[in-house]
C-alpha cells in the first residue's frame, strides 16, 4: 500500500507491522497494542500542524521519559483497521515536562485516547532505555505462547530454556532469555512495574493466559522477536501434543551456540537440566519428576 504523500513514516510503518500482527492471529477484537518512542527529529517536520490536546495524566509521574515523544495504538482499536484509518486508531503523544501529563499531538480522532496499557508501556521503555536502544514495546495474544502457560512450569527460567529447545534459533535471537510473570490483572500500575522490572533483563516478558511483551530498536526488530518466540512455542505444543520429547538440543548444544555467535545466554536457564511441565514432570521424555518451582519466580 502506497503512504499518503504527507503521511509521517512512522505511521507508514505502524501500519504495516499491525497489519502484519492481525494477519498472524495475534490481535483479535482490540487485542493487542504498541508503542513507538520517537525522536525529535522523527517529529519535528509535522510539529508546526499539529495541535496538543490533553489526555487524562499518568497515575504515577515518570520523570525520566519526560518530553519524549510516542506513538501509540488507541484504547478498544481493532488493528485490522488501522491501514484503513490510522489517524482514528494511532496516536502521537507527548509526556509533558513534569513526567505526568500526557498531550495528544497527532490522531486519536473522534475521542480516542492511548491503549489502557499506556502504564506498561511506558515504564517498560523507561526500563528498557537505561541500558539499549530500544525504541519499541509491543504486546499481542501470540497463540502458541498462551496455550504453552497453561501446560510449562511458569517461572523465567524454565520458560526460556522450553523456548530455546524448540527451535535451534531461538538462543541466538533472545539469550536473554523470557521473563514469566504470574497472572495479573492487565490495564494495572502493578503489571506495568512487574513488566517493567523483568524487562531490564529480558527482551521478552510471558503474561501467562494472557499474552507476550516484547521490545525492540526498531518494530521490524520486535516483531520479529515475537514471531521467532511464537514459532518454538508452536514446536513445543506440538512436541507435548505428541507425547514429549525423545531427543533435543543439549546443554552443551547451546553452550556452542552461544560460543559460535557470541552471545551470553541467561545462566539461570542454562543451567537447568531441561525443562518442565506445571506437574513437575520434565518435559514427558522421561519419569523423572522434580519439586516444581512457584509460578512468577524469576
């Protein structure tokens, strides 16, 4: 699809990778939002037509992303109807000077506000900044992911060294490996700040039933995180669904991978000796069976 000549790029490019999302399954209804933080210079040739409105503040200040710029899916929008009408279902916003206010600049037509995520987003990229580049946080109901919480013992651990097994890949692209949260009740401070914390060493967070968070340099980047995530995901529940696994990837398998592609895998998950199921069974190839970890341990 040809942008509109006076459409801003990143708008094209929200475009496409929402579009990219609802094709996969991963946003039904209104599931499912991202955020894009934008620089000065992304924004400063359309600042001069735009006009700020306000938009109900923060509950809690954020003093550290103050005066940066975002732009950020609508609260209840459909992102199959984004490329259709992005200026009534996107938004660029700006965090006022005392890290609390929140100006519309751009979009949210007729009433919009941001996401009710607004919250995670925001301090997952206040988390995220401290030490990467990342400019994008994106959330979405991955299916395989969900229907993978149900059956893994749900701790960051466990999680990524399942996820690592199921596709040889997977070590090189996240050896940070998947932070697992407990259930939560999302729209909340208490997700975001949970969310936050776990990304300031995972590049991925599980929201266990509920969905993935995910971040990024760039919304191919984090995109396709997910979408390399999602696919071991879909090896594991078919690995379970046929009665588990008789051979995988080995500890010392990974420790190759890490070596020939220089990256540091997550020690916790490297250290374990494969992985388990909720009932403590480890992963059905054999009938060893270990005292579970409590759900949310990181």
């Amino acid at each position: 699809m040809r942008a509109p000549p006076d459409q801003p790029w990143f708008v094209t490019d929200m475009i496409r990778v929402a579009s990219d999302m609802w094709t996969k399954g991963w946003d039904e209804r209104n599931g499912g939002n991202v955020s894009y933080r934008l620089l000065e210079s992304d924004v400063a040739p359309y600042l001069e037509g735009w006009t700020a409105a306000s938009s109900p503040p923060l509950s809690k200040a954020l003093p550290e992303i103050a005066g940066q710029y975002y732009l950020v899916t609508g609260s209840g929008k459909y992102f199959r109807n984004i490329a259709q009408d992005p200026e009534a279902n996107l938004g660029v916003i700006r965090i006022g000077v005392d890290g609390r206010q929140v100006e519309l600049l751009w979009g949210y037509r007729d009433g919009g506000v941001p996401t009710s995520e607004l919250p995670a987003h925001l301090k997952s990229h206040r988390a995220r900044q401290a030490d990467t580049h990342a400019r994008v946080i994106m959330h979405c109901h991955a299916t395989n992911l969900i229907a993978l919480s149900y059956v893994l013992e749900l701790n960051s651990a466990n999680v990524t060294r399942a996820l690592w097994e199921g596709s040889t890949e997977c070590l090189v692209v996240f050896p940070d490996g998947v932070g697992a949260l407990s259930w939560m009740v999302p729209g909340t401070d208490a997700i975001g700040d949970a969310t936050a914390e776990l990304l300031r060493k995972h590049s991925v967070v599980l929201w266990p039933f509920h969905g993935v968070f995910a971040t990024g340099e760039t919304l191919g980047e984090a995109f396709g995180l997910i979408e390399t995530v999602e696919k071991s995901a879909e090896m594991l529940v078919k690995i379970v669904a046929m009665g588990g696994a008789r051979q995988t990837i080995s500890t010392q398998n990974l420790i190759a991978l890490a070596r020939r592609f220089d990256v540091v895998p997550m020690p916790e998950a490297l250290a374990l000796d494969g992985w388990r199921l909720a009932d403590g069974t480890h992963d059905l190839s054999n009938g060893n069976v270990s005292a579970p970890v409590q759900a949310g341990q990181d």
